[in-house]
C-alpha cells in the first residue's frame, strides 16, 4: 500500500473516460516530479517519463472501460512518500492479465501492445490487481 | 490536431503543429497520412519538429503510415524528432524501422 505517516503529497484525481484529459493528467504528473525531484540531476527525464506511463495507464483505463459501464469516470491517486513515488490508475472495466502481456517484439510492427512495455521499463515496480473500487494498475518509482 | 500539408517535387510534407501526440490525437494522424498516401506521389515526410511528447498510440499511427506506404510502393520518412521523443522510437526500437532525418531539410535534400 502507499498510504504512510511521512507521506509528503496525495493527490487524488477524477476525470471522464475521455482522451481529451489525457494532455491535462500527463502535465499535472510532469510538473510534480519536476517540483519534488530538483536535485535529481535526471529530473526533466522522469518527469517526462512520468508523465508518458500516467498518459499509458489513463488511455489503458478508457480503453478497458465497458461499454455502457455507469462509471464513466477515470481515477488517478498519486502519492509521493520517502522519495517513493505511488501512482495508481483505477479502471472499470473486465480487467487484464498482466502478466500474460507479452514483451513487444521489436521486429513485431503491430499498432499497438507498446504502454505497458513503457511503463514496465520505465518504473521500478508494476502491479494490477482486483480491488472494491475497481482494478487498479499501481506504479511506482524511486525519485533519487 | 493541426497538421500542415506542403508538396516539395513530389514529396508530401506532414508538418505536425501540437506539442504532444498521443492517443487523443493519434487517429486523427493516421487517417491523415493514409489520405495523403492515397492521394499518390511518391514520399511521404511526417515533420515531427514541434511534437515534444509522442506515447504508444502516437507510435502506433507512425507504424500504420510506415506499412502502408509499403503496400503502396511509396517511401515514409520522419523528421526532426526532438531527443525525448527519439527516445521513445529507441526504447522500442522503432528507430530502425523508420527512416529517421534529424530535420525536414536532411530528408528533403534525400
């Protein structure tokens, strides 16, 4: 779990299941990692990064909705803590296996099945699981 | 999306004029290059000089354009891509797919 006693930012965003927000979301986590990260000297690179795996795991969300699923929304909880950072996406959908997502081919010249390899590669840790509220992709990265 | 369209001696120049490609924008991209290559000539030249943040979908439309140029017999070229998002063609490999020119002079000048 993310939650700590010396967790230092919590953020908790709702928005509509649609792409149109996905420029709104990557920017909100690009300029937290460029705030909370200025003595990294790779900061501008992982807030970059960061916003790339939050764009990937929010069109991920919109595109396992269900159709006609009453829940049209999209949450992202993002919280940093020890130089730890948490994101969460939360979607409604059926769900996905993730460890059976394959690793792209680099021959394989397919449209799609690269967000999650961005995200597997570009942060430390990657789980998605069932919970009450929904699946959740959880994310995390050390910001030193 | 605003995508600029310029003829250069038979060569279609798409310049793409937003900040950011991803998968809000990306269907607009494909269809856009797949109408450009229908229209005939014989090259295709996406000007990715103003993208500075490209995710899976906006690589994705990219590919479309690359294999149906070939279906056509046509050439499909980037250029200009700014080093974050030559990142992303790295990361993937994709970078020895496409034919890549630092700039739209590079890849006109071909």
């Amino acid at each position: 779990m993310c939650d700590s006693a010396k967790t230092v930012l919590n953020l908790d965003i709702i928005v509509p299941n649609k792409t149109r927000y996905l420029r709104l979301i990557g920017a909100i986590a690009e300029e937290i990692a460029k705030e909370l990260t200025v003595d990294n000297p790779d900061h501008d690179a992982l807030a970059y990064h960061l916003n790339l795996v939050v764009t990937e795991a929010v069109t991920n969300a919109i595109q396992y909705a269900c159709p006609g699923e009453s829940n049209d929304t999209v949450r992202i909880f993002l919280s940093i803590e020890n130089n730890d950072l948490c994101v969460r996406v939360y979607d409604y959908g059926k769900g996905f296996n993730l460890e059976a997502l394959p690793i792209p081919d680099a021959d394989d010249l397919s449209e799609r099945g690269r967000g999650i390899f961005f995200i597997r590669t570009l942060m430390d840790k990657v789980e998605y699981r069932k919970t009450d509220c929904g699946n959740v992709l959880e994310m995390r990265k050390r910001l030193n | 999306m605003k995508i600029l369209t310029e003829q250069h001696d038979g060569k279609t120049v798409l310049s793409l004029k937003d900040a950011r490609l991803d998968a809000h924008n990306s269907a607009e991209l494909k269809d856009r290059i797949l109408k450009s290559l229908e229209e005939g000539g014989r090259e295709i030249i996406v000007d990715l000089h103003d993208v500075q943040f490209i995710d899976s979908s906006g690589l994705g439309a990219l590919l479309s354009g690359h294999k149906n140029a070939i279906q056509r017999s046509m050439r499909f070229v980037l250029a200009g891509p700014q080093p974050r998002v030559m990142v992303m063609f790295e990361l993937t490999r994709l970078q020895r797919v496409f034919e890549i020119y630092p700039g739209l002079r590079e890849a006109l000048e071909d």
